[in-house]
C-alpha cells in the first residue's frame, strides 16, 4: 500500500520555483532544493522527478500564477487599452516589490539557448502572454482606442519582447522611475 504524502506538493513546488527564481536553474543545487523544500530526496524524486522535471513544473507554475495576477489587475475595466496599462504597470510594480525579473525572461536566457524541452515550454508561455495582450488590443481596436491598421500580434510580441528590456535595466540599474517611463514609451507605440 502506498503511502499519503506527508506534506503538500505545491507548496513544496513554489519554495523551489523561488530558489530556482532567485538564483537559476545551473545555479541551484539538489541539496539547496531538499533545503528550501524541507523534503527527502527520495520524496522529491517521487513527487516531481529529477532537478529538470522540478525546474519545468517551477516555470509552469510560476507562469500560471503570475499571468493570472496580470489578468486579476485588469478586472472591472471597461477600456481595454487601459487594462494594457493596468497589466504592465503591475507586472512593474511586482518586480520590484519583489526585487526579482520575471522568471520566464530570466530563464530564456539562461536556459533557451541550450535546452530544447525548456525552450519549447518558454516559447508556449511567451506565447499565452502575447495572446493575453492580443486580445486586449483587438478589443482595443474594435472600441476605436487603437488604430485597426496596426497588426494586434506584432503589437502584442512588442509588448511581451520588451519585457526583457525593463527586466534588463531593472537588473542593472534598479530604478523603477527609469523602467516605468521605458514602459511609457512602450505603451505610446499603441496610440
């Protein structure tokens, strides 16, 4: 007969989607991880697999939570340029409340480059925000706030490719007054 879990599995998930967050995936031991996550190895490997299996349920969680935040800023507003706004001031606002860049631009560039499984799951995550900011710039385009002749698709992997500039300069500079007017500018190419 099996045994019942002992502790619960997303909870244990999220201690290791912050320690993969904060210092990356090559970076992080095992032994950091049963640390962080107060489980026994053998647990670990049971519940999520090897340091890969973790590290891929840590970005799908993150991604789950954090696009869900976005939407969340957006609820009760009737202008649908404005929820854009709304959606990227959060995620600003979250970083640095934070002190941490988005995992998912973070790891691009870590681990894109060399791993195919994590890339392809990066590029489908990336891609569910850009459909996320399509939809709000066609229903932008329909309410007349955005013009009709620009492509809701380009403009949406706009937004989502910038993303890795604020995070950049947030990383280097540290000054939220900076990345917010660099959002600005951003946002005004959809006017």
């Amino acid at each position: 007969m099996a045994r019942n879990k002992e502790f619960d599995p997303t909870e244990k998930l999220e201690k290791a989607r912050a320690l993969f967050w904060e210092k990356g995936y090559h970076a992080t031991s095992m032994q950091e991880l049963v640390s962080q996550m107060k489980v026994n190895r053998g647990s670990m490997y049971t519940t999520y697999g090897d340091k890969h299996q973790l590290f891929v349920e840590s970005l799908q969680n993150y991604a789950l939570e954090t696009y869900s935040a976005y939407q969340k800023a957006a609820v009760g507003e009737n202008s649908p340029l404005r929820c854009i706004e709304l959606i990227v001031k959060k995620a600003i606002a979250r970083s640095f409340e934070e002190n941490k860049v988005c995992m998912i631009v973070k790891s691009s560039f870590e681990m894109a480059p060399h791993d195919e499984e994590v890339k392809v799951l990066l590029k489908k995550l990336s891609n569910a925000l850009i459909t996320i900011f399509q939809e709000f710039i066609e229903k932008a385009q329909q309410a007349g706030e955005i013009s009709a002749g620009k492509d809701a698709r380009q403009l949406a992997q706009f937004i989502v490719g910038n993303f890795a500039g604020l995070w950049q300069m947030q990383s280097l500079y540290n000054d939220k007054k900076m990345v917010e007017q660099m959002a600005e500018n951003m946002l005004a190419i959809l006017r």
